[in-house]
C-alpha cells in the first residue's frame, strides 16, 4: 500500500499496454481526483506498479473503468456501476468496450455529460467533474446549448431535491460557483469586437441572481464578438444610470428573478442617450402589465441574444 495515498501498489508491470491515470482520465472523460475516488472508495484502480513505482491501468483495468463509466452515464450509482463493472470478466468486458489499444484521445479531451451526470457530479460535491463537464458542453455546444440542456435541468433537478428534503444548499453553492467561474471565462472584450459599442448587463435593485447575465454576455461574446460588461447583482439604478452614461451601451440588459425587484417603475428613469440605447428586461420578477413603452421583454436566453441582435442592425 501506498502511505501517501492509501492506494494498493500491485506488482510492477512490465509488459502488454499500460497507462498512467492522465492518460486514463483524458480517455474517459473523468478527473484524476474523481478516478482516485473510484479506487479508494469502490476498489477499482490501477492493479499495477511500473518499475519505476508509478500506478499503471492495464488493459483489464481500463476495461472495467469504461464499464463502470458508461453505467454510471447510463444513470446507475457509482458504487453499484463499480460493482457491476468489477463482477464481469476481461471477455465480457472486451465484448462490452471494444479494443483497448486504440489510441488515448488528445490532452483536455473530455466527454460532455448528461444532465444526469452532471447533477450527480454536484450532488456528490465533485468540483473537478462539474468544471470538466461544463467546459467540455460550453467547448463543443456553445453557451445557449450547455445553458438550456444542462445548466437548467441541473438546477431543477437541485430545486426538487432542496423541495423534499430541505437540504442542498451547499450543492447549490458548488454548482453555482463553478458556472460563474466558466462563464465569466467567457464573457468580457473579445480581440476585435464585432459592435463599437458595449452591451451592459446588471440586476435589478436588490436583485442577487445573476448567472442569468453571464450566460447572455458569454454568449455574446463568444458566438457575436460583442464587448459585454457585467455590474453584477443589487445594480443600484441610479449606478446602473451613471455606468449608462459613462459607456454609452448599444443595449442595457437588466435582469429580475424575483417579484419583489421587478417593479419596472424605475426603468423610467434611466438616462435618455445620444445615440440611444436599448433597454431590454429578462427574468421572470417582472411586473410585465407596468413595462415602460419601448422597453423589450426576453423570455429566454435566446429571446435575449435574438432582440440584441436585432438591436445591432
């Protein structure tokens, strides 16, 4: 046993295929921290140590995590996915995955979740494996998609869950802070802005859900090469008017979750500018009977992007 690690060290290989847990975790699509847990907690691993002492996945071993990988993606647990995974033979696992020497796929290569996995993977406080599921939707989808197909099934199934038991907060937490950190990689000035002027996004007053705005300036900035800037939540409006002033935005998006920050009276307000600027409101606290003429109302993610872009032309 390994006292760094409490792993089980094996014997030394030295021959057929082998592969170190990078290897193994950019194959599957799955953290080296979350493949250590696999082992500590459900005794799948490595069974192997090189000669020179470094864990080794052989063939069988790969063979079984895929197994306990696609079961898990299939919906099952992770401790029944290992046992069922570990209670097949090499050949039926062969027959199961298919060869084992096809090639490893490239550094940072990893599988885009399902909703369920991913829900899992915050459900079980696995930062790693939220943050890898998440960059590989937003990678290979773009934000729109990884926000409707993902990210709002996620926080549903959350909700449920805080519904009948009272509890979850903090996975609420976990998953929230995750997003806001991958979004907000993707939102800002790109190199060379398709639009002179900024798009400007913020919370209605005491307003404090705001992932709603980094998703839109994500999605601005990466699929329209908008320059977006985000004040973030409990925007005062008479901060959101001076930040108007000084940037003169093509569109202001502001956003209310709640009924209690969705009284528009205070749109009125805002500055009339030269050139003008488009106010658009999202979110489902506001009061829509009381809306200012003028004023655009978005009932989507892409309702949003579609009126600001709109806007542009």
């Amino acid at each position: 046993m390994d006292e760094r690690t409490g792993e089980m060290t094996g014997e030394p290989v030295d021959e057929g295929p082998s592969y170190g847990i990078g290897a193994v975790a950019r194959r599957l699509g799955v953290p080296a921290p979350t493949l250590r847990t696999w082992n500590l907690r459900y005794g799948i691993g490595p069974s192997h140590r090189s000669p020179g002492g470094h864990r080794r996945y052989d063939a069988a071993d790969l063979l079984r995590l895929e197994e306990m990988n696609r079961l898990i993606r299939a919906g099952l647990p992770p401790a029944e996915a290992a046992q069922a995974a570990l209670g097949r033979t090499p050949a039926d696992l062969g027959r199961l995955s298919g060869p084992v020497d096809r090639a490893v796929p490239e550094a940072g290569a990893v599988r885009v979740p399902s909703a369920a996995v991913l829900a899992r993977a915050a459900l079980n406080l696995d930062g790693d494996a939220v943050v890898s599921g998440l960059g590989a939707a937003l990678d290979e989808h773009g934000v729109a998609w990884t926000w409707e197909r993902l990210v709002l099934p996620v926080f549903d199934a959350i909700t449920r869950r805080q519904d009948a038991t009272g509890a979850g907060v903090e996975i609420e937490h976990l998953f929230s802070e995750r997003l806001l950190s991958a979004l907000s990689e993707r939102a800002g000035r790109p190199a060379r802005p398709s639009h002179p002027r900024a798009i400007l996004l913020a919370c209605a007053e005491d307003e404090q859900h705001s992932l709603p705005l980094y998703a839109l300036a994500a999605t601005l900035t990466t699929a329209d090469r908008l320059e977006t800037r985000i004040l973030g939540p409990r925007t005062p409006y008479h901060a959101l008017a001076d930040a108007m002033r000084r940037l003169g935005p093509i569109v202001v998006f502001v956003w209310s979750q709640l009924d209690a920050t969705g009284d528009p009276g205070p749109l009125r307000a805002l500055p009339a500018l030269r050139p003008a600027s488009r106010i658009i409101v999202g979110g489902p606290g506001w009061w829509d009977e009381r809306l200012p003429a003028g004023v655009g109302r978005a009932f989507s993610l892409r309702d949003a992007v579609t009126q600001v872009r709109a806007t542009l032309h």
